[in-house]
C-alpha cells in the first residue's frame, strides 16, 4: 500500500471515528453496511473525489436510519403508554338522529293524522249584458284537528270569509265529511270549522312566545292540489313579529316568517316546531320571492279555541268606539296631530265600557296594557286577548297631555 492509499484510509477511519465521538449514545459495531472500501488504482483526484463522496453518502445514511429508528421506537413507547386506553372505531360512534334532519319524519309521524284538506264551492253571481248569472267556484286549503269532536282551525280565507255554499273536509283514512263554519274573522284570517265525528286525532299546541328565529319548523298542508294532501316541509323560523298587507289594504300581525315551503293550498295548515307542535296556522307567501312565508302564531288563536270549544262560537269583547288611525284623520280633515301614531276616537257608544271609562272623542288611543296601538285593526287584535269583565289600561293623549284610563270590558252585542 503506497503513501496516497494509507491516507486515504486513515482519513476515512477519522471521519467514522470523529462521527462516533459525536454520537457516543449509540454503539455502530452491529450496523454491518459500513465497510472500508477496496482501494484501486485510479487517477489520485477523483479516487481521493470518489472516496470523499462515499464516505459522506454513508454518514448520511447513517443519520437517516437513526432518526428513522427514533421515530419508530417513539411511536411504539407511545403506543405502550396508552395501550390500556380502549380503541374508538367507526362501529362504535353513535350517531343521534332525532336532532338532525330526520326531525322532520318524526314531526310527520306524530302529527301528519291531524291534518285535513279543505275543500270550499262557492256560487258566484255577477250580472251580464243577459242579466244576473251564476258560475260555480272551488277552492282548496289545508287545516288542522284541535278537538276529537271534529273542531278544525283554518284560515278565514279558505272558508270563503264565511261566504261559501259548502264546506268538504278530507281526513287521512280517505273518508270525507260536510264542515260547518263556527266562527271566523278576516282582520286576523282565523276560522273554526266543525265536522259531525268523533274519536279523530288531535294535534299538539305548542307555545309561539317561545319561539327563537333560527330554529327548525315543520309545514304540513295540500300544496296546489289534494293529490299532493299532507305534504311535509322543512325549514326555520325566519323572523317573528313581522307584518304583511294584502292588496284590498288587509293588514295581519303579527306574524311569524319561516323558509319552509308554502304555496297556494297550504293556506290554514299547522306550522310545527322540531316536537311537533303546532305552533302557527300558515297563512301567505310572498310570491315574487323565494323562502318568504308567514303564519299565524298559535298563542293569537288559542283562546279563540277553547272558547268555541265550550261555548259553540267566540264572543269578543269591545270598547265601544269608532275611530281613525292618525295618518288618516290628518289627510281627511286637514288637521295637524301632534301624535305621530294612534287611534283618533271619533265617537263614542252610550253604555259602552269606553263612555263608562270617561273616553271621549278627539282623545288619541295610542297603546292598550303597554301595547303599541297605530291602526283599529289593532285595538280589534288586541281585544281578543280579553275575556269578559276583564280589566284593561288604555294609555291615550288628550289635549296632547299623556293620561292612563282603565275599561271593564263587556261582551260585544250583537247590533254593534
């Protein structure tokens, strides 16, 4: 072995040598790949080139598997560390559907019984150039069971407002019944409907105060037809409180606003929450957009209810007042308010809960029991919250001075 080659190996002897003193944790007397390499003849610079690059391919090798064989051994002590915690799998995640979309099944199994279609034939009479004619008209809604005798709620508009020539009601077993309108009112689009049966299912009312927008909703009803009876659809509630008004200046609140499907036939049908209670009457769409339906809340109908229940129809109690909103009294006799809102009293009835109260005309309504109050239709609302010989604070300005006044309402009579 000439000179070159005796340093050429004692240079790479220092370099292993130099990486176990770096390194002196690890014992490399078992790692069999590192071998002196077999020195030939060759030109001095690239043997001395070759060697260098050799030695350097191994040392990295080296490292390599040592943070390979770190890495291994720390995953199997850290596997030993928690080998006594049990293994989770796919099979062993329960899945809870009652909250999730499938809701909405629960909600129809419970309640879909309840729903019934409404189908009303009116005779409509008009006059022609050969005189007074007659055509018939059918329409279609949806409605809801509230009492086993057969006490159905809908709107007033499915009803005809009262004016209709017969009343079908379909139940779920496929049978029909002729209905019989109890009561309603178009100012809050609410009516009671009663069939001659028995022993029926009855739907569950929930508590609309409670609602929270953004929480699920159910519509159930009789889209376009009754071939598509008791359709389920699903959404949230939208909004609460809001207010619509319809083309012949009918103004309804307020009202709940839900993105679950309702279209023409649905009118009168339950909206239900995720227990499947009702918890609004569907009344109108917005039919230029998408996702914009509103409902009655059930809380508005409830006493409506139980009184047509008991009694066989609803008897409101009354002011007895006639008036005009602000906006309207100004425009039609040119007199300038100082109240921005409320109910001008243009006269008052003899022996009416208002003249025995001390209202007088000219006194301005402009809240009942802290209720904001803009328009009649909503002292109309407001009253049927009321039973009779109840007590109620009328807040009114008079002679622009702010007053409270306190009426013991009476039942309405019937020549009012």
């Amino acid at each position: 072995m000439n000179d070159n080659e005796r340093n050429i190996n004692n240079d790479f002897d220092r370099e292993i040598n130099s990486f176990q003193e770096e390194t002196p944790s690890r014992d490399y007397s078992d790692i069999n790949f590192i071998m002196k390499p077999e020195i030939k003849k060759t030109k001095k610079r690239k043997r001395k080139s070759l060697i260098g690059y050799i030695a350097v391919a191994l040392v990295a090798a080296i490292i390599g598997g040592i943070s390979g064989s770190y890495i291994a051994i720390s995953k199997i002590d850290e596997i030993t560390r928690n080998q006594d915690r049990p293994l989770v799998t796919a099979q062993d995640v329960n899945i809870n559907l009652s909250d999730d979309i499938y809701f909405a099944a629960a909600v129809a199994e419970k309640s879909q019984k309840t729903v019934v279609g409404i189908t009303t034939d009116v005779v409509q009479r008009y006059n022609t150039f050969w005189g007074p004619q007659m055509r018939p008209a059918r329409s279609m809604g949806s409605g809801f069971i509230v009492d086993s005798s057969g006490y159905i709620v809908t709107n007033s508009h499915v009803v005809g407002d009262g004016q209709y020539d017969s009343i079908t009601v379909s139940l779920i077993d496929g049978s029909t019944e002729v209905g019989e309108v109890l009561w309603y009112d178009s100012t809050l689009d609410l009516a009671v409907v009663k069939i001659n049966r028995t022993g029926l299912p009855v739907a569950e009312l929930g508590d609309s105060d409670k609602l929270m927008v953004g929480e699920p909703a159910v519509a159930i009803g009789n889209p376009m037809t009754l071939d598509l009876e008791r359709t389920v659809t699903q959404g949230i509630i939208s909004g609460l409180n809001r207010t619509i008004q319809f083309d012949n200046g009918t103004v309804i609140e307020p009202l709940i606003q839900t993105d679950a499907s309702i279209n023409s036939g649905n009118s009168g049908g339950p909206l239900f929450n995720a227990k499947g209670q009702v918890i609004g009457i569907n009344t109108a769409k917005i039919n230029s957009a998408e996702g914009l339906g509103f409902s009655i809340p059930i809380n508005t109908a409830k006493p409506i209810i139980e009184q047509v229940i008991r009694d066989g129809t609803f008897k409101t109690v009354y002011v007895g007042i006639r008036g005009m909103d602000v906006e309207t009294f100004k425009m039609v006799y040119g007199v300038d308010l100082t109240a921005e809102y409320g109910v001008v009293i243009i006269e008052t009835v003899k022996n009416s809960p208002a003249t025995e109260a001390g209202l007088q005309p000219n006194d301005i309504i402009i809240a009942i029991d802290g209720k904001k109050i803009e328009n009649m239709p909503d002292v109309q609302r407001k009253l049927y919250e009321y039973k009779e010989n109840d007590k109620s604070q009328f807040t009114i300005l008079r002679n622009g001075q702010e007053m409270n006044i306190t009426l013991t309402l009476k039942i309405q009579p019937a020549e009012f």
